[in-house]
C-alpha cells in the first residue's frame, strides 16, 4: 500500500500527459455518395441546396441540432419516423452517413 500512495503525487501528470485522440468512424465522402442515392429524394443532402419537401430537415438543419452527436445520429436513424421510410443502413453505410452529416456541423 506504502507503494502505491508514493506514486499518488505523479498521476494527474502521468493522466494529463495521455493525449486525447478523437475516433472518427465512417468516411464522409462515402456517406455524402450514399445519401445522394438513397436520401436526396426526401433530404437536402448538401449545403445550400433546396429541399423537396419543406417539412423535412436539410442534412445541415440535422449536424446543427443542439446536442447532437454521432450518437444521437445512430439512434435518430434506426428510428421509425411517421414520414419516413424504414430504411435499414448496413453499418458501414451507417457510420459513412453519420459522419458525412457531421462533417456539415458548424454550430460548436
């Protein structure tokens, strides 16, 4: 026990000397290619686009919903919606399209 509370001192150094490295799952370029084919015909996929139908959130009004996060993305997109289709990502496809929308995010 003497052991260890002699190392106590140094860990909040040891602890802030560990760089923090953020995981990005998906490619966007990838995801904004699979929602041009499968989503552009409800969604305005890209920036500055019009939208179909004016009821129905731009992938932009989506990446700057407050507190959304890759998370919310997930569960936001293997929701059934009233007018939306049920449509079933495969994973990669799902991680490609949740990080193409949050790659569009500009509100910090």
């Amino acid at each position: 026990m003497a052991r260890i509370l002699k190392f106590l001192p140094a860990l909040p150094l040891l602890l802030t000397s560990v760089p923090a490295v953020a995981v990005e799952l998906g490619n966007a370029a990838a995801g904004l290619e699979y929602a041009q084919k499968v989503c552009a015909d409800c969604h305005a996929v890209e920036p500055d686009t019009a939208m179909l139908f004016s009821q129905v959130p731009s992938f932009q009004e989506v990446a700057d919903t407050t507190g959304m996060t890759p998370r919310a993305l997930v569960v936001w997109l293997t929701t059934s919606h009233p007018n939306m289709p049920d449509i079933i990502l495969a994973p990669d496809d799902m991680d490609n399209v949740v990080a193409y929308i949050m790659s569009l995010r500009t509100k910090k």
